[in-house]
C-alpha cells in the first residue's frame, strides 16, 4: 500500500521504466480520483518506484484474504504507464479555444484494410464533436468473416489519455483484439462496441480510468463507462474499470444487438466507480449467460440491472460498496438458474471494525417473482442489512446455502411500504427449511409458527422444524366501486389485527403476506362496500411445482404440498348472492375439500334478531347460504329504523397435491 505522502509505489513486477515516464495510479477510494507523477527513479531491481511528487491519497496494495472466500481478492490499485517511445498526438491548436478546439488527431480503418497498434501512446485524440472521428477506430470491417483472422486486427499495449473522443471503436468488425491498453481521461466512454454485430470481439487485461463527460455524442456519455456495449456480446476478461461512472454500460441498441447472446465476462473488476455495472433499459439475453468472478469495490452500486434474466452470476464479489446489487425488474422463470451463485458481501475489509461500509448487500427485484439466489457469504456487514427486495408487489424471493459472519441484520422489511417474501430453502436463512421472513403484520404473529427476531428488521419469521409451512403473498384489485381506492385493508387473523396500506403504483390494491392453512377476515376501511375485487394467492408455480437448482447435493429441491386459506370478505350492505370466475357457490361453509375459489355468504344472526322477520326469512341468518333470497330484503327493507345487517362472503383458497403433482 502506498500512504498519502508517500513518494514510493512497490509494484508486482519488476520494471525498467525510463526517468521521466508518466504514470497513472489508480483509485481505491470512493470520492478520490486517480494522480498522475513521474517517474523519478527504478529501485530494488525494479520492483520499486521513486515517484517525482508524493501522493496526495492512499492507495491500496492489498489483496484480501478471508478464509469463508475460496480464494484471495485482488483490491490493489493499478499503476498504467501512460509514457510510450511512439508517440500520436494532435497539434498544439487542439488544446486551445478557437477553430481546432478538440479537433484531435485519429486513427481508423474503414471498410476494409487491417488496422494493427501496438505500444503507443495517443492523446490529443479523436474529433470531439465528430461521430465516426474516434481516437482509434474499426468500422466495418470482414463483418462475420469465418476465416482465420488471429493478429490481424489489435491494438495491444497502447496508452490514450486526454483525449476528445472515445479511446477505443469497434464497429461491425470481427475478431478484434483489444488487449493490456490504458485509457485515462477520455471524453464519452472508453472501450466502446458500436453496433451490436459484432462477434468474438476481444477485451482483455485493459484498464480503463476516469472517462469524462461528452455532450456531443450519446446521451449516456454523459455518465461515461469504462466499456461500452450494445448487447451481450464479446469477450471481457481480466479488465479494470476505475473511477468510472459505469465500469461496465450495457444498452440494448436496435437491430442485432438483441440476438447476441454468447458474452463472456470473467474475472473483471471496477473500483471506486458509481456503477461497477449498469444495464438499461431493460434486456435480458434470449439463453442463459455465464457471468464468472467479478469484484466491485468501493463503488457506489456493484451490479445494477433495470430489468433482465438469463444470466448465470458465479463467484462476484461486492467488497465495501454502497449497495451490493440493485435491480428493477427480473424476467426469470421458477425454473431459471439462480441470478447469483456464490456470492460474496464483505462489508468491511477491516476484520476489527465494528461497522460496515456497505449499506445493503441485494435489493433484488422491486416488482417481479424468481429472484434466487444460491450460496451467498455475508462477512463484515455488522448493523447493515443484507437483503432487500420485491418492495413495490411483495412478490417473493428464494434463497438458500446462506451464511453468515459477523452480520447481524439478514433482512430488512420497509414498514412504510411493501416489502417481500423471503424464502429460505434449506434453514441457512432463518433457521426453517422452508421457512420465511415477511413484513411484519400482527395478523400473522401465530404462536408455534410465527416469531419476530432482531436479525429480521421489520420482518416476522414463521416455519415449521419439518419444512411444511408455507407463507404466500395475497393480492387484491380490480375493486370497485372506484370509492375503495386508496383506503386502508383491515385484516383481521386469531394472531391479532393489523391495517394493509393500498398500493396506487403497481398493485393498484392491496397486497400482503399470509400463512397458509389460517383464517383472515378482509374489509376495506371505507364507509362503501365492495362491489367487485379480485383475490390472487401467491403463483401459481411456486405452489404447485416442484423446483430447486438441482445440481449436487448441497441444493435443496423443494416439492408442493396441499395449501388453503380461509378469507372471509366482510361487508355492510344487503347482498342476494356473490358470483365468482373460479370455484363453486355453496349452500354451506367452503372447507379445504372445495375446489380452489369455492364460496359461500352469510348474515349476522344477531343482527337479524333485531328484525321482525318470518320464519323463512328467518332461516337465512346466521347459516351459510348461495343466496339470501328477496324475501329477507323485503322485510328488512319494510323496517328502515333498524341498521342494515351485515355479511361476509366466505372463499377457500385450496391447492391439491396428489402425488407430487398440484392440481
């Protein structure tokens, strides 16, 4: 590690840089930015780097040991020699106001021809206010070309920096290599992949630093990344992204972009960045992509997608970030693979810190179900929560194989809004297979199922040691009249009372969880009843199909079992009868026997009791009935002094499973 004030960098491999060679080192702190010095002296066999001013930050030359991860993390900041013996550059003119202000010097090939760089150094670059005027650029070169083509195109070993365009273009050209370069300070993004066709274009061991903002190209080079692409496509392996607004920009362009789905990611890095990677707008790759190891440290936000799926996380590493992983929308399936296998949260790198520096480990999906993860290591998180999710449809999330070091907050629950289900698989969670954590509601405060734990903010746990408990969302809409909109549910369950805020966003309802094989009674806390709703129990594949990663032992493979809830719908206003789009109206109680949705109402006896009322009509109080015939609402409507009597409809949510198959 080189401290602030020092003048010393010891580096990994031995140098022979010359006195006067000009390098970059990089950031390894959010909110500090990278410094540039020369070379003064090459010490200790070129191991050692006598800078010719000291360093105004820290800089860390440290990978990071901890023995729950497999193997060591690499966190040092990076030293690019930014110095080359062969030289392009603009002309003096090109730095100051007037005509050839950013009219740089650039390099290109261009419908055909081979272009190959390698170690120089360019600044000065690039055409500011040109599209097409990059610093270097491929365009349109043997696009989908099949011969071999190795070493024909590449820029290897190269430096940009100061420059007014992009470092590096290419555009519907194949087979590329673009490898051990250094991009500092270019305006728009550095490493850009234009059109979305290109295929088996190489990025390899490239470090990329700062990029700055260009108002004349894209609207995002207002946010620059590191490395710029169109669709999932290519190869990134080994790089670095530094102090960059995005480390990695995916934004799916039209045309083929949205066909490629072959992209190779492995093993990169973004440090100290805003987002270590950024996908938007939403895109998810038509087959499942396999994302393997990569580290965001200190950025603001490790992985950001506004919405995907199809993609394979293995082995990331979201070291001291402000939030882990935050996602929008998610297009997964119950069958996908799991969005993350193998993750790593370390919320202080310091093992003698008593607090974390990261603010959430995942905020996975706001609004959309099968968010999973499989093995997740949370080290170091101290108060922080790790888990955040589905917060805007209290849609579920699954995750097993968890563990935990020095983490006392697993879940955290908005209780100012919705929040999610989490569902832990295997008991690593909370302590049940199969069991749970919701927001907290009092109405599902059973005693035997049901606990509240500090490791839960604002969450309630509930399981069984046997894994057959089950708690599932309920969703209500599609109300009417309009007068119930925006009104309080009040839900009450034996466990207690509690009141479910209505969702104008998404829902446009309410929603809330519920345990299974319990009774609720629902009523909109408004003066009007229902005259229509709509009631929504959890996916239908979570109940009734078997699911699980299922590649090894160590995966937990859950299998449906029977369910039901019993909700009664409370109401004020005389009712003849209820109709339903699914199950049967009865003359009875609906129980667990009855197909799913099966329905009954009935009439408060005691309230009927205040009535003088015949013995027929009498008869349809205080039983279950398919209807309370005109009758009864003739005598009732013949005594106008005494208050209406009030009702409740009664529907069985029931779920069959007959041999491992749910019905």
């Amino acid at each position: 590690t080189a401290e602030a004030g020092s003048s010393l960098l010891k580096i990994e491999e031995a140098v022979d840089w010359e006195v006067g060679t000009e390098l970059v080192i990089t950031p390894t702190e959010r909110g500090q930015t990278e410094e540039v010095r020369k070379v003064l002296s090459i010490e200790d066999n070129g191991l050692t780097i006598q800078l010719d001013e000291p360093l105004r930050h820290e800089h860390l030359g440290i990978w990071h040991f901890n023995p729950e991860i497999p193997t060591p993390t690499d966190l040092r900041a990076a030293v690019g020699r930014l110095t080359r013996n062969v030289k392009v550059q603009g002309d003096e003119r090109s730095l100051g106001y007037g005509n050839a202000y950013m009219f740089g010097v650039h390099i290109g090939a261009f419908h055909g021809g081979v272009m190959r760089i390698e170690n120089t150094e360019i600044t000065r670059s690039g055409q500011a206010a040109n599209f097409g005027r990059y610093s270097s650029h491929w365009h349109v070169l043997s696009p989908h070309r099949t011969v071999d083509v190795v070493d024909l195109a590449y820029l290897r070993n190269n430096s940009y920096h100061h420059t007014f365009q992009r470092a590096v273009v290419v555009h519907s050209t194949d087979f590329t290599v673009v490898r051990d370069n250094v991009a500092l300070q270019t305006k728009g993004h550095s490493y850009f992949t234009e059109a979305g066709d290109e295929v088996f274009s190489l990025y390899e061991h490239n470090l990329a630093v700062h990029p700055l903002q260009h108002p004349l190209l894209l609207d995002d080079d207002m946010d620059p990344a590191g490395f710029w692409q169109g669709g999932f496509q290519g190869w990134h392996r080994s790089n670095l992204a530094s102090n960059c607004h995005r480390g990695w920009r995916l934004r799916l362009i039209s045309g083929p972009a949205g066909g490629q789905t072959d992209m190779t990611f492995f093993n990169n890095s973004a440090h100290a960045s805003g987002f270590g990677w950024h996908l938007k707008p939403p895109h998810a790759p038509p087959t499942l992509n396999n994302f393997r190891s990569f580290t965001a440290f200190r950025c603001n936000t490790g992985m950001f997608y506004y919405g995907t799926g199809n993609i394979f996380h293995d082995d990331h590493r979201f070291i001291e970030c402000g939030t882990g992983h935050f996602m929008n929308h998610l297009s997964n399936n119950l069958h996908t693979a799991p969005f993350y296998h193998n993750l790593f949260l370390v919320g202080n790198i310091d093992p003698y810190a008593t607090h974390s520096r990261m603010g959430r480990g995942i905020r996975s999906a706001k609004d959309n179900e099968f968010f999973y993860v499989s093995g997740v290591t949370s080290i170091n998180l101290h108060q922080s929560e790790a888990f955040e999710g589905c917060f805007q449809t209290s849609c579920t999330m699954r995750y097993e194989r968890a563990r935990w070091f020095n983490s006392s907050k697993r879940t955290y629950s908005d209780s100012g809004k919705m929040a999610g289900i989490f569902w832990d698989l295997d008991g690593t969670l909370t302590g049940y297979p199969n069991g749970f954590v919701s927001k907290y509601f009092e109405f599902n405060t059973f005693p035997g199922k049901c606990n509240v734990s500090s490791e839960h903010v604002n969450g309630v746990v509930c399981g069984a040691a046997d894994g057959s408990l089950r708690v599932r969302t309920m969703k209500v809409n599609n109300q009417e009249p309009w007068q119930l909109d925006g009104k309080q549910m009040n839900v009450l369950s034996s466990s207690g009372f509690d009141q479910v805020t209505y969702d104008f966003f998404k829902v446009k309802g309410w929603a809330f969880p519920m345990v299974e094989n319990e009774t609720y009674d629902m009523r909109v806390n408004d003066p009007n009843d229902f005259q229509r709703l709509s009631l929504q129990y959890s996916v239908r594949s979570y109940v009734m199909e078997a699911h699980g990663y299922g590649a090894g032992p160590e995966y937990t493979n859950t299998t449906p079992k029977s369910e039901d809830v019993l909700v009664h719908l409370n109401y004020t206003d005389w009712r003849d009868h209820f109709d339903a789009t699914t199950g049967e109206r009865l003359s009875r109680m609906p129980t667990s026997d009855d197909p799913f949705g099966s329905f009954s109402m009935i009439l408060r006896e005691d309230q009927c009791d205040a009535f003088n009322l015949t013995e027929s009509a009498q008869e349809k109080c205080g039983g279950y009935v398919n209807d309370t015939g005109l009758e009864l609402k003739a005598e009732i409507d013949e005594q106008p002094e005494i208050p209406m009597v009030n009702g409740r409809l009664t529907t069985s949510l029931t779920m069959k499973v007959d041999g491992g198959n749910g019905s």
